[in-house]
C-alpha cells in the first residue's frame, strides 16, 4: 500500500454559512489543524486520480459537492458510494432516499447509473448506510468484511 505524508479531504468540507451539514466540532478542529500542518489536500472536483487506482467523483449533493470513490481493487474497480446512496434498495430501485438525503433527487438518481458504469459489477457498489454489506461479503471479523 502506497504511503502518504498527508492526508486527503473528499468531498465537501464546506457548508453553506449558519449550517453544521452533521460536522462534528473536533472533525473541523482536526482537518484544521491537519492543513495547519501541511497534511491535507482538498480535492475539488468530479474525476480525480487522487493515489494511482484511486478515484473521486462528484456525486448527488447529499452535502454541497459531496463525492464518492472508486477504488482499482485488483481485476475489480469498486465504488464506495458513502452518501450518494445510503441503501441497497436505493441502488436497486434506483430511487432518491426519503426527503432531507439529498439537495438534488435527479442528480442521486444520475450519480447511481454511473457507479453502474464505473463499476467492474454492481455488486461492487457499496451504499454508506446499508448493513446488507455484512451478509454480502465475506466475514473477515465481527463487523468487518472482505470486498470481493
């Protein structure tokens, strides 16, 4: 595994202002200091080879530019979705999470069909908030799985 000497921010570190987005207060002390220290880099925008076999994308607006990855896993390219689709049902159905999941329904609904083109399977998308992974793949450890 290649080793970095700083660490990358994706997707959107930025609220509009007034607004948390879910930010937990020692989260902001750490990317803060973080950049303080030379260690971070902000990755802004849609497409982005961050580490060789690693890539960022925009996603649906679940927060303002929020991005998804995909990873070159071997033969397989895998896509951590995180916030652009919560649940496999979401994925499957390809429909919007329930109000208040997305700033921008279509674009959710547009982001989903490209993972799928991303993806070496869709099986190789993984929603952020869906235990199923834990059925779907191999268990490595209590709550840890392999993604193959």
């Amino acid at each position: 595994m290649q080793k970095l000497d700083y660490e990358f921010f994706v997707g959107s570190a930025w609220q509009k202002p007034g607004e948390a987005g879910g930010y937990a207060k020692r989260d902001v002390i750490n990317t803060v200091n973080l950049n303080l220290a030379g260690r971070l880099k902000l990755i802004d925008g849609d497409d982005k080879e961050i580490i060789k076999g690693i890539k960022v994308y925009t996603g649906s607006k679940h927060t303002y530019n929020s991005q998804y990855v995909l990873v070159q896993a071997g033969k397989n390219r895998v896509v951590i979705a995180s916030d652009n689709i919560w649940t496999y049902y979401s994925l499957q159905h390809l429909v919007p999470p329930s109000q208040g999941g997305t700033l921008d329904p279509a674009g959710y609904v547009k982001a989903m069909k490209r993972m799928k083109t991303l993806a070496s399977d869709v099986k190789f998308i993984i929603p952020g908030h869906d235990g199923k992974q834990l059925e779907i793949f191999p268990k490595v450890a209590d709550g840890v799985v392999e993604i193959r």
